[in-house]
C-alpha cells in the first residue's frame, strides 16, 4: 500500500506514521508514505498558499492553484490517477468498512486542509472522496488522514504481526469486542472472571460473546439492529430481558432489546 500525503506540515504526517506498528511496517516495505509539502508550489514562489475568503467572513482558505500544482506534480510521479480523499468534516464519517474498501487500493492520496479548508473549485477537479472523523471540528487534516491511514495498514497482510492481530475485533460481526484482561489474576482486589482461567475453550467462547453483545448494547444499541443473532445469542438476549442472567439491564435497555427480539 502506497500512502502520498499533501500536507502544509509533512513533518506531522512522518513523525506520527514512523512510529510504533505503522512505521516497522513503512521500514518493511509492506506500507510506503510519500509527503507533499503544498508550500512548495505557492504561485509567489514565497511559500505563501492562503488568501482572505470571497465574501469576507474570518480565517483564510487555501488557494486553488498550489492544492492542483502539488496534486499534478504527485500525479505525474505516481504514473496514475489515484483515488484522492479530502479530509474534512462535511465527509462521510469514516468506519470500518470503509478502511476496509480503502485497503483494497494499491495506492492512496490524502489532502490535508488547514484554517477554514481550500478553494471549492480545486476540490471539485480533483478530490475523488471527502471524508470526515467524526461530528466535530479539528485545526487540520493531518490527524484524520493519519487515522485513515493507520485503520487501512491494518488490513495489509503481514502489517500486524501473528499477535497483534485479533482474531476478533470491534466492529467484526457488527459488534464491539468483549471485555479484555491480563495478568496478575487479582489486581487491586480485582479479580479477572473465573471462566477465563477455566482453559473450557468453548465456554470462554460463549462468554466473551454473550460480553459483546452486553457491551454493544450498553455502548452502541444502534449496531444490535443490524447485527446477525444465532439461536444462542437470541437465548442470551432473552435471559437479560427476563433478568436470569447476573448482569441487569436499565428499562431503557429493556424496551429497546423487546423490540429487537420482536424482529
Ligand atoms: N471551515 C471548515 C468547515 O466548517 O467545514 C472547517 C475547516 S477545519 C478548521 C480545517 C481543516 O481541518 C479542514 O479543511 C479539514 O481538512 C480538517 N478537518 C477538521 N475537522 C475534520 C474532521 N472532523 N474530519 C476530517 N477532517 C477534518
């Protein structure tokens, strides 16, 4: 996979990607990441690249023609037309399946804006997807593009090693992952759940399951609408409905988990 990033701070987007499991994988070869500083092709030749808004208003955006001098000089040395997202918070918001559609690409571009974001007419020549992190407001794209790119390089084979990848993860099945513990057995007068020291694989299994399905619908109940229940799921569903199992539920949980089980 093939990262090129069009940044006004390139050193951002290095030091951040260099480290930990992203920067072994870059030192690999298995990721590669490409900084374009949009500086670099200010029309002044000053490294100036913003100008006041038209129609006044505060903050500065960025120009049009160092954001397509910078995209045609990447494209040039790219050899093709790769897809090319804009970060920005009137994207789509970005989740895992898109990571996962992302990591099909050979190659990747990511535009960075800064102060109130670039020139309309730029955008609408080049950018292919606009995407955002979420429901609130940043300095800069540099983060949301190192958070694009950091989820994708997860999905490259060999990226994580055999123990870093979970053979489970949030959002795999629809749902949040079960809750997780290591040593010492007791921390704190803590004690991790006995079933997880019983070596009974499949109880285990069954355990950490029935713990997604409680964690999703006390963190995320919008995910349990879309996710697929096996008999013994539906079993677990309905033990918290009638109050069997250990753990109770608000009357909230309640009425929304009658519904699902209505379905
Ligand atoms: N004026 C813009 C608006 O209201 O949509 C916001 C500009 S923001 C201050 C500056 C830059 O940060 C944006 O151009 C974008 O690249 C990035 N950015 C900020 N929040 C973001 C988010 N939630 N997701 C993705 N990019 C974001």
């Amino acid at each position: 996979m093939n990262f090129y990033v069009m940044t006004l701070f390139p050193e951002m987007i290095e030091n951040g990607m260099h480290t930990s499991i992203t920067g072994r994988a870059i030192t690999k070869g298995l990721l590669s990441l490409t900084t374009v500083n949009i500086r670099d092709y200010s029309e002044t030749g000053n490294g100036r690249i913003d100008d006041y808004p038209y129609g006044g208003g505060a903050g500065m955006v960025m120009q049009a023609e160092p954001v397509y001098r910078a995209y045609e000089a990447l494209k040039e040395k790219i050899g093709s037309s790769p897809r090319l997202v804009y970060l920005t918070p009137q994207g789509k918001v970005f989740h895992q399946e898109m990571a996962e559609e992302f990591a099909k690409e050979e190659e990747l571009v990511f535009l960075c804006g800064h102060y109130e974001g670039i020139d309309e007419r730029v955008l609408e020549e080049i950018v292919t997807d606009c995407v955002s992190i979420g429901d609130y407001v940043l300095t800069g794209g540099e983060l949301p593009a190192m958070v694009m790119m950091d989820a994708v390089s997860r999905m490259v084979p060999g990226v994580l090693s055999n123990q870093e990848s979970g053979q489970f993860e949030s959002f795999q099945d629809g749902l949040l992952e079960y809750p997780q513990y290591s040593r010492p057995g007791v921390w704190r007068g803590k004690e991790v759940p006995e079933i997880l020291l019983s070596g009974h694989h499949a109880k285990v299994e069954r355990w950490r399951r029935d713990q997604s399905i409680l964690r999703t619908l006390h963190s995320r109940p919008d995910l349990l609408e879309t996710a697929e229940f096996d008999k013994q799921d539906r079993k677990f569903l309905r033990a918290l409905l009638s109050d069997e199992y250990e753990v109770r539920i608000t009357e909230e949980e309640k009425s929304f988990l009658a519904k699902l089980l209505a379905f």
